[in-house]
C-alpha cells in the first residue's frame, strides 16, 4: 500500500455558498451543493478556520444537527483552498 493516499476530488467553485449568516473573522462555512456522480451525500457543510500564528488552514467536512455544526473528517494545510 502506498504511504499517501490522494483523495483527488475537485469540485468547481460553483458548488461552495459562503454562509455569511454564522461566519465570522477567520472562520468560514461553505454550503456544499451535490456535483453530479461525484460528490453527493450527508455532509455538506465545510468549516474553514485560519490559524495566524502557524500560517495554516483547518478544514472540517461535516453537518448541521440542530443548529450546530458537527464536523466528521478533519485536515489541516498551508494553504487556502478558496484562493
């Protein structure tokens, strides 16, 4: 089995809806709309939170339960996704 495993998923800006309604300063949630036979299914809120002192990005692809955001798969990176 190889030591890195590359997901590959790319998805067109056109799927992500900036929910200004709960986003604030450095963290960021995006509505995820299905694309196709590519990307479909329950989570579909993606959290974007900016860490200055490390000068990284933290991602969290999860759903809303009750008003809260519950986050299922967590990664981190050096750079913004949405730039």
């Amino acid at each position: 089995m190889k030591n890195i495993i590359n997901f590959n998923i790319q998805l067109p800006s056109q799927c992500f809806e900036y929910m200004k309604e709960i986003s604030f300063y450095d963290h960021n949630y995006y509505k995820l709309k299905p694309y196709g036979d590519w990307f479909y299914g329950e989570l579909d809120i993606l959290f974007q939170q900016y860490h200055e002192c490390e000068n990284c990005y933290s991602y969290e692809l999860g759903k809303m339960i009750d008003g809260k955001f519950k986050a299922s798969i967590y990664w981190t990176i050096t750079q913004d996704i949405f730039e």
